[in-house]
C-alpha cells in the first residue's frame, strides 16, 4: 500500500477504536432477503475504502516529495482523513446507507430497490436505460428482440427530441457486459444504468452563520440578505426535491403565478421538501428586507427526488431526463441542478441537447473535499460547475476541488427559507449554485459560450487565471472589496 495510504488508514482505523461501539445503535432497514450485516460497520469498511483510494490518487498526482514535501503531502489527506472520521465517531446518517435499499409507497409496497453498485455510487437494481430517436427506436425491436421482451416503460421526451426506454433485466443480466451484448455495438453509448444522484446541501441546517477559524480574513465581503442581480421577467428550471411552496417567502411568487411546479414521482411514494425549498427560495424567495436574486422571474420546479432516509435523498436518471426535457420545453434561460452522481452516457447526451439549445446549465460541484472524484453533471463540459464560498470569500471547506470548477457563489450560512415555514441557515455548494444560476440566466447571451464570456466579465476574483478551488472568481450582487460596494452588474 503507498505510504500516504497507509498513513491515511491506519489514522482512521485507530481513530475508529476509539468508538466504543456506536454502531450497534444504529438499526438496518428491513429488506427481505438479504443477509444480516452490521450496516454500520459495512459503512465504516466503505469510508475506508473510499479515503484510501483517495489518498492512492493524491500520491499519483504529487509531482514529488522535493516540490511539495511529505508534510504538506499529510496536510492535503487530513481533511479527509478529518470528515471521515467525524462521520463515523458521531454516526453521522449520511454515511449509512445500506448496499441495498428497498423504496416503498406509503402503503408498504416495494416500488424499487435503490443499490451500491460501488462505493460512492448507486442505481436502481437492474434497471437499464436507453435513448433513441424515432428513427432508431422503429428498428429497435428487431434489432434487439431479447432486450426488447424486458421493456418497462417508454416514454417520449418531446423537449430533447427523443424517447428513454427502461428495460428491467433478470440479474444475471444486471452489468455492463450482460446488458451490452444485447444490443448493436452502435447503440453501446446511447445505453447506461439507471444511475441514483443525490441533493448536494449539507443538510444538517445550522441554527446561526458559522465562519471557518483560522484563515486570514481577506479583502473581500458578500453581503447577504442583498440586492437582487437583476429584475428582468427570466425563465428558470430548477430540478431538485418537492417544495414547500405554502412558505411565506413564495407568497408573491405564487399570487403571481411564479412558481410551476410539476412532479415526476408518483405520489405515493415519499418524497422531500426541505432541499428544494431552500434552494428555490434562495432565488426568488422573499421577505421584508430580504430581496429575491430574481424578483421578476417564473421558477419553473420539477420534483425528482424520492427520501432514502431522513438526511439523504436519490433522483434516478430516468426522473432527472424526464425533468430536463420538460424544463427545456418550457424555454427556460438557466437551469440550476444542486445535485450530483457518476458519469452517465445518457446524462452526458442530455446537456450537450441543451447546450445546443442554447440553455445554461448550472451545477453543484458537491461537497465531498478537496481530493475528492469529480461529480456529474458539474463535471461535464456543458456544463457550468458551482462552488461554495463563504461571506468573506473563503472556499467552503468540502467542496469538491479542480478544474471543472467555473464559479463560486455565497454558499456557507446562507439565510433561506426552510420546509417549517420559517427561514435558516443553510450550507453546501447545492446553496451556492443558484447564486451561479441568477448571474448566468441575466447575462444570458446567444450562445452559452457567450454568456460564460459575460460572466468572467462580473466575477471577481484576485488573480486572472482560472483556479481549481473558485474557477473564474466568485459572483454575487453585493461585494463589497476593501471597503467599497463593488458594481457587479
């Protein structure tokens, strides 16, 4: 095992010894037939692997014990190495999700089963999904008749101009090799997984703002309640949980006609709020000397989130296009995704339409650190990837780091409104991308291409190049550098 490593496990292994059993408390969902196995301890075995192997990249990509050292070396693991084992010595729920998780309507009936197909990522078990144009999806059934027979559903996606199939495969079927050699070898990229993405907030709400010790304050302030970036009548999508749209900060929205909202869940199965509602009401939530970013603009919401439990939420893939094509249909200029997962063929073929379409999309870059894998769509090139940083201009510390980062918004202790009807503080990169999200839909161009040009324009940052912590620099509607409101529009 390479040095760093080994440094990093045996620090969280001794670190867990010192739990005394905190796990036993922790009971495992009811799934039939399935082994029993200590969830918490299969947790604590993943969080292992997953910070190994991202000590094992960090090593790869040092340029040499000379240029950097062995103890900056340490010092770049031991966030990790920090939320790891802070994770683990309080229980933290969101690291426990069982391998295998059963998600049932409010009568008790399984509708799917959500599954770790590997450490840090999930799916729906043996569901396979496939996009096709009207052309391809007529010669399909010849062409495949063995996939064919395990059709589930077929639906039309009008906005992208094409059909997503789901096929519900026996499990010997269920991987890549099995699925693929059913199908042409041409219609290999148009066929993934129906992969799980997850809300991006750190959604353990904070009760008052908290400001990271032990870093220099630099020159630089947001302001936040603030001003709003602009006040022309734009069109937004936003695909997150459901909303608590009877908030006091939606009532003009709503008496307005604002705020459409469509689902792409069935009913009956349990789904969220708390995400949604403070990610939507960060853009045109208001109150009394709290502004909207977009007073004047319709939010059209689509709810593709499901509760796995009560800290983490899952949107399959099949629910995501879905939204994303109606969101398309409905013209918007920008959409903001506070969501993240693994790479997806279909996902990728998806924000490349709308690129083409000329329709912004905006993306959470996900808080799992520094040293972190990158995290899809933020890491599509279509795509504009968002940070968080705090009201003085500091990287949120778990924020996924590199150079699909674009832009940074306020997104640590920001005031929002919450699914209790009152308003909080709320922390992640989920909550910085709508600031991301306000700038690009007012400075939208005719391209994408140029609205990103707009943007290097209005965001400020203390050096020219592009920075793998804040990209381009960080946008806001009120800076306030050395002292001075900064004109940012």
């Amino acid at each position: 095992m390479p040095w760093l490593a080994r440094t990093l496990y045996f620090t969280i292994a001794a670190s867990i010894a010192l739990i005394p059993l905190l796990a036993s408390s922790q009971q495992a969902p009811n799934v039939p037939n399935v082994p029993v196995v200590n969830p918490a301890e299969r947790a604590i075995e993943r969080q292992i692997e997953r910070a190994t192997r991202q000590a094992e990249r960090l090593e790869r990509n040092l340029p040499s014990a000379a240029e950097i050292g062995q103890a900056r070396a340490l010092e770049q693991i031991a966030s990790n190495t920090e939320r790891t084992i802070e994770r683990l010595s309080s229980l933290d729920p969101l690291s426990n999700l069982p391998e295998r998780l059963s998600i049932r309507d409010k009568e008790g009936v399984e509708r799917f089963v959500d599954i770790e197909i590997e450490p840090g990522r999930r799916a729906i078990e043996r569901q396979w999904v496939l996009m096709l144009d009207n052309e391809a999806l007529a010669q399909f059934p010849q062409q495949a008749p063995e996939l064919w027979k395990y059709l589930t559903e077929n639906e039309t996606l009008s906005g992208l101009g094409q059909n997503i199939l789901t096929f519900t495969v026996p499990r010997h079927l269920d991987n890549r090799a099995g699925v693929e050699r059913l199908v042409p070898t041409g219609l290999h990229q148009a066929l993934d997984r129906n992969h799980i993405y997850q809300a991006t907030g750190d959604l353990r709400p904070e009760q008052m703002p908290s400001e990271q010790a032990s870093i220099p304050v630099p020159p630089l302030q947001l302001q936040w309640p603030a001003r709003s970036v602009c006040t022309a009548p734009l069109r937004i999508g936003v695909v997150d949980t459901g909303i608590h749209s009877d908030h006091p900060a939606f009532a003009q929205a709503v008496t307005e006609g604002r705020l459409i909202r469509r689902g792409f869940l069935d009913r009956d199965i349990p789904q969220p709020g708390h995400h949604g509602t403070a990610v939507t009401g960060i853009l045109i939530g208001a109150a009394e000397n709290h502004p909207a970013l977009l007073p004047d603009a319709t939010v059209y919401h689509a709810e593709v989130f499901y509760q796995q439990s009560v800290y983490h939420q899952g949107a399959s893939l099949t629910h995501l296009i879905r939204a994303l094509s109606w969101l398309s249909e409905q013209q918007v200029q920008a959409i903001n995704l506070s969501l993240t997962g693994p790479e997806n063929r279909l996902l990728a073929q998806t924000v490349r339409r709308l690129h083409q379409a000329n329709i912004a999309v905006i993306a959470a870059v996900g808080n799992d650190g520094p040293h972190a894998p990158k995290l899809y769509p933020a890491a599509y090139d279509e795509v504009i990837g968002a940070t968080a940083v705090d009201s003085y201009g500091r990287i949120y510390r778990w924020a996924n780091q590199g150079e699909h980062v674009e832009f940074a918004g306020f997104g640590v202790s920001v005031l929002a409104p919450r699914a209790d009807n009152q308003w909080g503080y709320e922390s992640g990169t989920s909550m910085a991308a709508p600031f991301v999200t306000a700038h690009a839909a007012c400075s939208a161009q005719d391209t994408v291409t140029a609205t990103r040009a707009e943007l290097k324009k209005r965001a400020y940052a203390e050096k020219q190049e592009r920075d793998p912590t804040i990209g381009f620099g960080v946008l806001h509607p009120a800076l306030i550098i050395n002292g001075v409101l900064a004109n940012t529009h």
